[in-house]
C-alpha cells in the first residue's frame, strides 16, 4: 500500500533527506586517486551517526539466498559496478568514476540518495554517461506532479537514456520511501506494461535511473552483492528522494549548488 505523508511526517523526513545531501557532499569532497572505498564509508557513517540519523544500508540482508548481510553504510560502486559495490581496500585510480548510494533514517523516517562522480581526470565519454544519468532523472521528474501516473516518470527516464544511445538497467527500479526504506510503489526507469499508481501529493518517492553505456543486461558477482554490467562497459547511477505536492515535486536530497 502507497502512503500518504502527512506535512508533519514530510517535516521530519526532511532532516533524513538533509542529513543524506550533506553525507554525499563530504565524499564527493574526499573522493580522489588513492582513497579507498572504505575511507568513504568511514566518512559518510561517522557524519550519519555524528547527526544521530541511523545508517539504513548496514546490515541489510542479502537478496541472494546464502549471502552476507550489507557490512556497509553506502554502496561504493566503480566503473562497470551498477550498483551495492561492497566498500573495501580498493583504492580508486585516476580516471575511475564511482556510484555512492547511501541511506538514513533520523526520527523513524527514511532518505535515500546517490550519485556518480569522476576519480581525477575522467574520459569524455564517462563525463557524458554521468551527465546524461544526471539528467535522465530530472526529464523524469518533469512528470512527477500531480493527477500522473509512474510511468510517466519512467517512459520520460528511458527515453532520454535511450536518445542519448545509453541503456537502461532493469533488474531494479525505483521505490516509495518513508517510515521504511523500500515501500511501494516501484518505479522502473522504463517502460512495463503496467501504468502504475497515479500521483497524489504527499507520496514521497526515491526515483533512480542507472544507466549503462553498454548493453542492459547484469549480473551479480560472487559476492552475492556487487551488480555489474554483463558486458563490462560502464554504468552511472543518480537518486534522490522526492515529494509528490499540488505543483512542482520537491528534492528532498538535492546537494548544494543542484539544480530545480
């Protein structure tokens, strides 16, 4: 069942919302040759638990039967990682681009946010690929208003990915976000066959395209965690948490400087 937050419970999802932008800025800042993935965990879990918000990644159970719960407080994802890169020893080289996703949950609601930066001097098409991500989700969002329905968001999401001649990931979409992490409804960053709910303000949503520069397709390493590209190219990927209103759908996660 879609939840319906209220101007209260929108207040207080907004110091989760806050506390997850501002995590992502001091690893966007950290990020350079040589830091490793874990030192970014280490960065964005002390800012979290500095804020009194609760690291919603860690501990996580494994989606794949067997498989480790989540050690992590985000996702550190390089190159062709899609995305649930397990934070490690590895050091970032120059020209590598990197996915942070992260969570947190501060007074019993949630936010949910990522995005892709570039490790040093990045190619131009890897520059191309992050930027074309980016802006998949905000031509998504134009059609996040009221009387819509999700697959407005989506058609609008696979179609500039698409235009642009990247591909969109469809083993996993998009979610509704509030008291839990993940709540309905999903959102596909392309086309299905159903029109999905339509939108009423007070619906708060985590809309994010991933994108790959090659094929679709994925797989899962032997992990049981990290999501690659099945062809090896590269994959960006690009969430915020948003709010459904009676005009323009609010950013709830938007960093400084963002645009909308």
């Amino acid at each position: 069942m879609i939840t319906i937050k209220s101007r209260t419970e929108l207040k207080k999802m907004t110091r989760a919302c806050e506390i997850v932008a501002k995590a992502l800025q001091l690893v966007e800042e950290a990020i350079r040759p040589g830091i490793t993935t874990l030192e970014l965990n280490r960065i964005a879990e002390d800012f979290i638990i500095g804020q009194k918000g609760l690291p919603l990644f860690k501990g996580v159970p494994c989606p794949v039967r067997g498989g480790p719960d989540f050690p992590g407080t985000i996702c550190a994802s390089v190159n062709d990682e899609v995305i649930h890169g397990i934070p490690g020893l590895r050091e970032l080289k120059d020209g590598d681009i990197i996915s942070i996703d992260m969570g947190a949950s501060v007074g019993g609601f949630c936010a949910d946010a990522a995005r892709t930066f570039g490790v040093g001097s990045i190619s131009q098409e890897a520059r191309r690929l992050i930027d074309v991500t980016e802006q998949s989700f905000f031509e998504g969002i134009k059609y996040a208003i009221k009387g819509n329905r999700i697959s407005d968001i989506s058609r609008a999401i696979q179609q500039y990915a698409e235009t642009n001649g990247f591909s969109v990931v469809r083993d996993y979409v998009g979610h509704g976000i509030g008291k839990e992490l993940w709540e309905a409804p999903q959102i596909p960053n392309y086309v299905t066959g159903n029109r999905g709910a339509r939108l009423e303000p007070g619906m708060t949503l985590a809309i994010e395209p991933m994108i790959n520069q090659g094929v679709h397709n994925v797989k899962i390493l032997g992990d049981k965690w990290t999501v690659v590209t099945a062809d090896g190219k590269l994959s960006a990927h690009y969430e915020n948490t948003i709010a459904i209103t009676d005009g323009e759908p609010i950013i709830m996660t938007k960093l400084r400087g963002e645009g909308i």
